[in-house]
C-alpha cells in the first residue's frame, strides 16, 4: 500500500477508534492469516508499523468500520 493510502487508512482508524468505548476496544475486530485483533491490538501494529498493519487496515475499510 502506497503511503499517502495507508496515512488516509490510518487517520480514519484512529477517528473510528476514538469514538469507540474502552470497554469495547477488546473486542476483536478482524482475524488476519489466523490472528485476531482487537481495537488495541490494531492500534498497536499499526504504530510498530507491523507487516500486519496493511492487511489490517485494509480488512477494516472493506468492513466498513473505517
């Protein structure tokens, strides 16, 4: 994924994380190659900028959740 996409993915994550309770933030929100990840766990990949982060953000966006 270019840069300029994974950026726009990204910032629209972290306005759908910001509205999303704490108490739900544990909750999984997709499965990658057999891993689940929960809000958190995301947003973690993504600031390690993970081998994951992509695939993450792109399952979200064809979820529509971002």
């Amino acid at each position: 994924m270019k840069k300029e996409e994974y950026d726009k993915l990204f910032a629209e994550f972290l306005k759908a994380f910001s509205s999303v309770p704490e108490q739900l933030r544990s909750q999984i929100i997709v499965v990658i190659e057999g891993r689940p990840y929960t809000w958190d766990s995301a947003l973690a990949a993504m600031k390690t900028n993970s081998e994951a982060s992509d695939k993450i953000l792109t399952k979200l966006k064809k979820l529509e959740f971002i």
